[in-house]
C-alpha cells in the first residue's frame, strides 16, 4: 500500500502536507511553551519550521528536484500567497458556515499550489 501512495505524486503531495502541519502545530506549540507565549512568534517559529520540511522533502520526494535558494524562493513566494490566499477565501466566501469555509480552503488550496509548484516552481528550464 505504501509502495502504491507513493507512486502517486499527489498523494505523496498530500502527506508531506498534512505532515508538515503537524510540524507547524507542535513547533508552535512548543516554542509557547518553552520560550515565548506570543501567538505570532510561535506561529513565525513552527511556519519556519514546517517551511524548510515541506520544500526539503517535496523537493527531493515529489517534484525530484535538487534543492536550491532560487526555488526555495518561489516555493516562499506560492506558500506566501497561498496563506493570503485563503485568508481571503475565508473572508470573502459567501458562506454562512464558518466550517464550510475552512473545507473550502483546505480542498481547494492544496490543489492549487500543488498546481503551481508543478508549473512554476519546479518547472523544467
């Protein structure tokens, strides 16, 4: 099963996705625990964190592409906008379920930058 999730590149999207959540979430949490109880330092902190996870291991396991600064700027730059991105789709949507709108982005964004890291960041030359 696991030989077949990863022969699939979205799927292997995906879970580096959802595992680099959970290293946003513990790394946050952590660093209010242990240094500081601002929310924005702790999230800056586990954002960083999960950051530098997620393009190492979509880098070298999803796209099949060596690391480097170049792309790991755009892969800030599609992240970056990602997070506005559904700021703004959460805001805006004409929801009236708070829930619903957190599916919303959770389904949607995902697909999206996957999208765009597939014909943008880690686009061959």
């Amino acid at each position: 099963m696991i030989q077949k999730i990863s022969s699939h590149k979205i799927l292997r999207y995906a879970l580096i996705g959802a595992l680099s959540t959970l290293i946003h979430i513990m790394m946050a949490f952590l660093t209010i625990y242990y240094v500081n109880d601002s929310v924005f330092i702790s999230n800056s902190v586990g954002f960083l964190c999960a950051f530098g996870f997620s393009y190492w291991l979509q880098s070298v396991l999803v796209f099949k592409h060596p690391l480097s600064v170049h792309k790991a700027l755009k892969y800030f730059v599609v992240q970056f906008a990602a997070l506005l991105l559904s700021m703004g789709v959460s805001y805006l949507a004409p929801l009236d379920n708070t829930y619903l709108k957190v599916l919303l982005v959770v389904i949607i964004l995902p697909l999206c930058t996957y999208a765009i890291h597939h014909l943008w960041t880690f686009s061959k030359p």
